[in-house]
C-alpha cells in the first residue's frame, strides 16, 4: 500500500506532466512567479464546512476518480483540476500540501453525516492531496462538481503550510444559475474576490470521452515566516 505522503500517484505522473506542459502552453504564466504580482486578488477564506472528511479514505491520492487498484472508475464528468499557490506578490509557495474534497455525482460527501439520500458512490474517493513543488502547482483528477440541497457546486480546498493556520476556500462553476442564489458565495462581498473564484470548467481540447479542465490559482496573502 502506497503511503499517505506519496501524494501524486505514480499511475498519472506521466498523465499530470503532460497535462500541466500543456495548460504551461496556453496559460502562458503558470511557471513565472512574479508576473502581473499588481493584478493578483487575495483569494478569499471560505468555511470549510460541515463534511471535511471524519475519516480519511485508505487512498489519499490525487486522483479521485480511482480508489487505489480497483478497475472500476466513478462516475461524473472527467475534470483535469490544476493550478498554482501563490503569495501576494505572485511567487509561488512550494511545499504547500493542497486538500480538496468534494460530494460524489449523487451528492453525498465522504462523511458520516453527507449522504444527501441518494446513496454514495462508493467508487468516488472524495478526498485527496497533492504537495506543490518549486513552481507551486498542484494537480488533481476529479469530477466537475454537482450541487446537493442548499448548495451550488463546489469543491472545497484546503491549502495547509508548516507554522500557518490552515487556509480554507471553494472554488465554483463559472455560469451555474444556482451561483446567485447561494449564501457561502454570495457572503463575499468584494465582486473581484467572488470571481477569483468562480472557474470555468472548459472542454479539454482533443479528448475524445469529454473530459474538462478547470485552473484555479489561489492567493493566500501569507508564507510560513508571515
């Protein structure tokens, strides 16, 4: 059994360094720290909410579509989940450990208490990690989110530094009708800070099953010797 701290399984590193020279490509930024460090929005805490797992799944990875060597894949719509941790002036934090968890495509988190009472799936693996390197990226394969009683989709994430707090945010569904209606998102005041973190989950260019990817930087306005 792989350990908890291999955090980026093997089975994608070549899929992950393909993925991200590619979104380098378009992006254009992604590995050049400082640039456009004026135009950066601190990207707002958000709560971390009710159903941060009670129970760490035994697979931590950072795909969650596949829980450890089982040859059955969840269901929902493939998302390639990407992006850097940055500081406020645009340079980018490295060892940070990246946390996200999600509900699965029927609604339900990996909880005791998140079963919105469609049942779980229990391909789904719910919770993962990635650990950024010197460019302060971070990876994940995952399902485009789906909304479950009193909330639009979203995923959370958690960024954790050594001698920090944990800094909790959500990232959401670029043109979900279901944005304008709910109350975590509509919290934030600032319209900048809400967009920072509204994403656009695009077609992947050239898959053939329909998968999408989705960039979400985070900005979070501290280093451990802050």
């Amino acid at each position: 059994m792989m350990k908890p701290h291999r955090l980026l399984h093997r089975r994608h590193f070549l899929a992950r360094s393909s993925f991200m020279a590619a979104a380098v490509s378009t992006h254009g930024l992604m590995s050049t720290p400082g640039v456009f460090a004026e135009e950066l929005v601190r990207t707002p805490a958000q709560t971390a909410g009710p159903f941060y797992p009670d129970r760490l799944p035994l697979d931590t990875d950072n795909d969650l579509l596949i829980i450890n060597d089982r040859i059955t894949a969840s269901v929902g719509e493939i998302t390639h989940l990407s992006g850097r941790i940055l500081d406020l002036n645009g340079n980018p934090i490295r060892n940070a450990v990246v946390e996200i968890w999600q509900v699965d495509n029927q609604g339900a988190y990996l909880h005791s208490r998140g079963d919105a009472g469609g049942g779980r799936d229990a391909n789904f693996q719910g919770f993962g990690r990635f650990l950024t390197g010197s460019s302060g990226e971070y990876y994940f394969r995952t399902i485009k989110p789906v909304p479950y009683p009193g909330r639009t989709p979203h995923i959370h994430f958690a960024v954790k530094q050594k001698s920090s707090a944990p800094f909790t945010t959500q990232c959401y569904v670029k043109g979900n009708p279901l944005n304008e209606r709910d109350g975590v998102l509509r919290s934030i005041k600032d319209v900048a800070a809400r967009e920072s973190v509204i994403v656009d989950f695009a077609p992947l260019a050239d898959s053939k099953i329909g998968e999408l990817a989705a960039t979400f930087d985070i900005v979070v306005g501290r280093t451990p010797e802050a």
